[in-house]
C-alpha cells in the first residue's frame, strides 16, 4: 500500500512538473499573449470613440451610432483573442472557438431571424440620405412624418395624428414615396360643368381664379386644364397646377383652397356644377277607383 502511494505521488510530482517546465517555457508566450490582449482592448476603445464620433456625423440616431461603435470594438478584441490562442499555440482550442461561434451563430440566427433583420435594415435605412426623420413619406399603405427611426421599426406620424409603427425590414423592401426632397408639389382638381356652359369661358376663368388665388402660379400659363369626358350629368375636367410644398398636409389645404375659390367664381359667373338627379315619370295613367260606401254595406 505503502508503495503505491509513493508510487502515485511520484507520478504526481512528475506531472506537476512537467506542468511546472511547460509554463517556464512558454513564459514569454504567456507574456506575449496577455499583451496582446491588453492590446486589443485598449485599441477596442479608441475604435469605439473614433466610430461612434465618425458614424455621428452621417446617422442622427444615437442608438445606431452606438451599436455601429460597440460592434467595431468588439470585432477588434476578437481578432486579438484569436492572436493570443496563435501565439499560445493553442491551434486545436482556436478551432474549436471558431467551430462553436459558428453554431452559435447560426442558432442565434435561426432565433431571431426577425429581430436581426429589423436591426440590419434600421442600420442601413440610417446611412441613407434620402430617408431623414421630419420627411413626409409614403409607404406600405401609410402617409406621415417620420418622427423616429430606430434598430427595431420606423415610426410614422399620419396628418390625423395617429402613431404608426412598421417594422424596418418592410420599409426596405417595399417602395417609398418621399415628399420631403422636392420643394414643389402638384394639385389635382376635378370637376364638372353643365352641358349649357361656355367651355372656353370656364377654362379662361378657372385659370384666372387659380392663378389670383396661389402667389406661386405666376400667370395662368402655369395652369393645365384638360376637359376629360362628357360625364352623365356634366363635361368633366381635369386642372392641375404646381405650388410650393414639402408635405401632403400643404397640398390638401391647397386644393381646399383652390375648390374654394373655384366654387366662389362659378357662383358669381352663373356656371353650374350639376349632380345626378333622379327623376320618376309615370306616362299610364293610373285608374285609382274609391269604392262605393254604399255598395260595401249593401254586400255585408
């Protein structure tokens, strides 16, 4: 018993030595690899000041500078972790680092196939210039201001005040109309006259009150009127004409506006917006008889 004890501690002091020469020799790796590292996260945060400072310059949102700043970071203490286990000659260990990041990605992935996509189009609908928060725009069925765009959603703000929220992989990949880069917008306005109106004098004064009413219609050149069809009740036509506006509230106050005035100058000109009328004509003449009183009782 006595001597497998002794047999056993000597295999432990042994090992232990063994241990003991490996550490000496691999000291200045040791050494090397700790100052690597140290390295990486110094660099990890200067990378972090510098990219959150320079992506602030291009993306209003702190969320994304943020994020943009923190994955940068951590990329660089990565790539130094990978040299410290090289230099270690830890090869089998990197691999299988690498071989376990690679699942876990993957199963992340799967996870929150959703969510990652959500954050992957907010960043990049962040660096585009044609989309800026206080733009009116169009898009996936709604019409708004944007007041936030974020990782998760794009929020909009509809002219009645009502808050929508869309997931930002939809806004990236469905069309969106943006109001906001131009600063002029088309008014559209139809209507109908009756069939007695002199044509040429509803063109001339539709586009004479267009052109009084809008200080950006400099002359009634600037007016397109276009009869479009002899309608039921009416010759109905077309009339549109550019003003300065950036958002779709502007353009329905300016055609309130200009239906306003269009009415007002028809009134006074004595041309008439007819409306379907129904009208119930009986040619027969009906044979509607009272019965005789006297009959009646006679028969009970």
């Amino acid at each position: 018993m006595k001597e497998q004890l002794s047999q056993a501690f000597a295999n432990l002091t042994d090992k232990l030595l063994g241990w003991l020469d490996a550490i000496i020799n691999n000291l200045p790796n040791f050494a090397l690899a700790i100052l690597v590292l140290i390295s990486a996260y110094v660099i990890a945060k200067y990378v972090n000041k510098f990219t959150h400072k320079l992506v602030s310059k291009r993306v209003e949102r702190e969320s994304i500078s943020s994020i943009i700043a923190r994955i940068s970071a951590v990329t660089v203490v990565l790539v130094g972790l990978f040299l410290a286990l090289g230099i270690l000659n830890l090869n089998k260990t990197l691999t299988s680092l690498l071989t376990g990041a690679g699942v876990a990605g993957l199963v992340i992935g799967l996870a929150l196939q959703g969510t990652l996509a959500n954050t992957i189009a907010g960043i990049v609908i962040s660096f585009r210039k044609k989309i800026q928060i206080g733009n009116w725009v169009d898009t996936n069925g709604y019409s708004g201001e944007i007041i936030d765009i974020n990782l998760k959603d794009f929020t909009l703000k509809e002219a009645d005040n009502n808050i929508v929220v869309i997931p930002n992989k939809m806004i990236l990949e469905n069309p969106l109309k943006n109001y906001s880069l131009t600063t002029k917008m088309r008014v559209f306005i139809e209507c109908g006259v009756g069939y007695e109106s002199d044509l040429e004098d509803v063109e001339h004064l539709t586009k004479e009150t267009i052109a009084h009413t809008f200080d950006q219609v400099e002359s009634t050149d600037d007016v397109e009127f276009y009869y479009t069809e002899f309608g039921d009740s009416s010759i109905n036509y077309l009339c549109r004409f550019w003003i300065d506006a950036e958002s779709m509230l502007e353009k329905l106050k300016a055609k309130t506006t200009a239906i306003i005035a269009i009415k007002k100058a028809y009134d006074k000109a004595g041309i008439n917006i007819p409306f379907p009328i129904r009208t119930l004509q009986f040619d027969n003449k009906l044979n509607v008889k009272a019965p005789d009183l006297q009959e009646v009782f006679s028969n009970n």
